[in-house]
C-alpha cells in the first residue's frame, strides 16, 4: 500500500487521542465564507415519516477549515486513496485502497 504525507502547511504527526466518530454524509450542502476560512455544512437526505413519502436534507456535521487548506483538500480528494489517517493505537500512517 501507499500512503500520502500530511499536507505541508500542517507539523507533526497526526493523533486522534480519543475516539472521533464518523459521520455518513451524502451532500456538501453549503459553503459558507467566514473571514480567513470556509464552514462546510454536509447533509443526508432522509424520507419525513408520515409526509407521503417527503423527503429532507437533515444536516449531519459542520466543518470549518483555513480557505487556504481547500487546495490540498482536494488535492488528497482526488488522489488515489480513498481513506488516509493512523491505524488506532499507532502513529503509523494506514491507507485504505479502494
């Protein structure tokens, strides 16, 4: 496997001290600029019980990153791992390969 480095405006290692759980977005709902950095408003779309089968964009997480880090988002977006990080209890990069 090959793994990516950090991007270069972000030192150190990477640690994930506690447990940051996932969460399941189907959208990038909003982008929102907030002086030196963007709000990414990621959503679900879900079916409202008992509406005749209505459906909603219910709002799952907010993410707010320096707009310059926007360039290297998308660089490891589309690269060729889907998945880049530690695996749990190590400071080994792991990446997760299609």
């Amino acid at each position: 496997m090959t793994s990516k480095t950090m991007p270069e405006t972000f030192a150190g290692p990477l640690t994930e001290p506690c447990v940051i759980t996932d969460t399941f977005c189907s959208e990038l709902a909003l982008v929102e600029s907030i002086g030196p950095c963007l709000r990414l408003t990621f959503a679900v779309a879900q079916t409202i019980h008992g509406c005749d089968g209505a459906s909603e964009r219910t709002v799952v997480a907010k993410v707010v990153i320096p707009a310059e880090a926007v360039a290297s988002l998308l660089r490891q977006i589309s690269g060729p791992a889907k998945s880049v990080g530690l695996a749990r209890g190590s400071n080994e990069p792991r990446t997760l390969v299609n």
